[in-house]
C-alpha cells in the first residue's frame, strides 16, 4: 500500500508491517522514514538488525539464512536491503523474490532504493511487497508542493511561519531538503516564541538552495522566466561549468526538434512521447514548450546555442552568463531581441 512519508507516523500507531520500501531522490526523507520505522521496531523487540547492498558480490545466502533463523531463541530481526541506482537484474529480482517469499512475523524487511517508475512498479518482486508491507515515495517536493511540505513541518516543530516567510524558506532551501531541516530546527532553538517573520529569517538564516543543470532545464521548458533566471545565476554562484549548462540545454533543445519534425510528419503526440520515453507527469510541460517554440523558433535556437558555445570554446576570455540568461529567457518564450548570426 502506498503512503506518502507524513502519513508514516499514523500508519506506525495501527502496527508494524512485514515490509516497508523507501524508494525515492530525497535523502533526508528516506532516513528519517528509516529511522522512525527501526524505533518503533525496535521497541517491540526486533533487536538484531542485519544490512545488504544488493551488488554482483552479494551472498543472497546470507540473508535467506537471517530469514530461516526461527529457533525459540532467536530474536527478531530487522533486514535492510539496499537497491543500487541502476536498479535490479533478473537473477537479483529473483533472489529478492525468494526473500519475500520467506518472510515471517519475526522478520521485518526495511528496503531502500532510487526513484521508482511505473513499470518498476509493475514487476513481481515489488508487488509482492507492495501488498504485505507499505511504500513511502520519499522524493524531494517539487516547487509547487515545496511550501505546503514546510507549512507541515513548521507545524510538527510548533513553528508558526506566515505566508512571505514560507516562500522566502522555499526559494532559500530548493532541492536540499537536509538544509531546511537544519535550518528549522535552528529556528526552534533561536526563536522559542514559535512566531516567524521574514526579519528573523533574514537575521538568522543563510541562503542553502541547491540547484543542478535539470531544474534549470525543466523551468526552461515550463516556461518559468523567473525560475530559470534565479536557477542560472545560482548554478554561476556555485561554479558549474557554461559548457555543462550549454550541453544540457542543446539536448533538450534537439529533443524539441525532433519531436517537432516528427509532428509535421504527422506522427500523433502520445507515440512522439512514447518514441522518446517522456514519463506521463512530465508530458504536460513538454506540451507547454512545444506549442511555445515551434519548429522554426527552435531552430533559430539551436543556432544562438551553438554561436554561444563555439565563443565559450575558442575565446577563454569571454563571459558567457549574459548570453545564457537570454537564451533561457527565449527558450521561456521571453523576447530578447537576439538573433543568431547568418553562417
């Protein structure tokens, strides 16, 4: 059964499950839902607890052997499993079908992994612990969500937040979740009254948003002007390289022209997709962008993209932020008056 991570601490007042999966791309979220379920288990007396990374090295014997253990004198165990990024091969889904099939009351499987798809979700071995035990999808929150997911952590700390100093722990703390929970808890201990305001944010926090070259891609092609300028100045804050940022946004770029040939080809929307594997939740943007930068428009695109990248290559002197902030503005459908230089 799926539940989301801030329903866990219900969930754990009806009992144990057999099985718990924390799959997802947020740390913090997967360690705290780990943490939780270990103490309650083991105040209910699983005191041992062995832990695998499933791995080419893996003896899946030690772990059947951790499962048969059902002497009077055994104690209750706690299993971690931990799944690679590049998710499971045959033989290794096999095996850990072998271990839910030898599960009992005095085993409790605590499995961790990467974000998980739909046809992830489809295959045996997660079905089967779907229906004995609990999924957490423990993901960082996008954007949208991000404010209400600190609204109810400022209420479990009993921190009173109002609307402006919501969005200003938003924007401060994007995509690093660790961040914000150091930082609300700081808040905790400086400001004992509960009471927070944008002037306490200001005196007593720093800035910790965290962006990568994907966030910025993805307000590109939803069309968030803002966004995709406070991401680029951002990722110039911490470093990142024009050149990664150039190949990022030339990839998707191609993408869009290729969709966009195959859809004067009249090649129907759901198969253009599906030829390029967007996952269902992504595919509204992707539609956004592509009735936003028509062929033509992409096109003209690619050239300012590749004149940009030919000056960052060949003259090392140059600053190419300037030029990447009017493409992200023109990819978000923002004219800026540039046009790429005729071959």
């Amino acid at each position: 059964m799926r539940v989301y991570p801030e329903q866990l601490t219900q969930q754990l007042k009806k009992g144990l499950c057999q099985s718990y999966l924390l799959f997802g791309n947020e740390p913090l979220l997967k360690q705290e839902c780990g943490d939780q379920i270990k103490q309650i288990a083991q105040q209910q007396g699983f005191d041992e607890r062995h832990s695998f990374t499933i791995d080419h090295q893996l003896d899946w014997n030690l772990v059947l052997d951790c499962c048969n253990a059902m002497s009077l004198f055994a104690a209750r165990q706690i299993i971690e499993l931990e799944i690679p990024e590049s998710g499971l091969n045959v033989n290794q889904a096999k095996s850990l079908l072998e271990i839910c099939n030898s599960l009992h009351s005095d085993i409790l499987l605590l499995i961790t992994g990467p974000r998980v798809n739909k046809k992830q979700e489809s295959t045996k071995w997660f079905k089967v612990l779907d229906s004995q035990g609990l999924y957490l999808p423990c993901n960082t929150p996008d954007p949208r969500h991000l404010p209400r997911f600190i609204q109810a952590r400022c209420q479990q700390l009993g921190l009173r937040a109002d609307h402006e100093s919501i969005q200003m722990l938003a924007q401060w703390h994007e995509g690093n979740m660790l961040a914000l929970a150091q930082s609300l808890q700081k808040l905790t201990l400086l400001y004992p009254d509960g009471e927070l305001t944008i002037v306490r944010l200001e005196e007593a926090l720093s800035r910790h948003n965290h962006y990568t070259p994907f966030q910025l891609v993805d307000a590109v092609l939803a069309g968030q002007a803002k966004r995709s300028q406070r991401v680029l100045r951002q990722l110039e804050g911490e470093g990142i390289e024009a050149t990664i940022i150039l190949r990022t946004l030339q990839r998707e770029l191609t993408q869009l022209y290729k969709m966009q040939e195959m859809g004067k080809k009249g090649t129907p929307l759901n198969i253009i997709f599906e030829q390029f594997r967007v996952w269902q939740n992504r595919r509204k943007i992707y539609i956004g962008a592509l009735h936003r930068l028509p062929y033509a428009r992409v096109v003209s695109l690619l050239r300012l993209l590749t004149q940009l990248e030919i000056q960052v290559k060949t003259d090392f002197d140059t600053k190419p932020w300037p030029a990447l902030s009017a493409l992200c503005a023109e990819m978000c459908g923002i004219s800026t008056h540039t046009e790429p230089t005729p071959f």
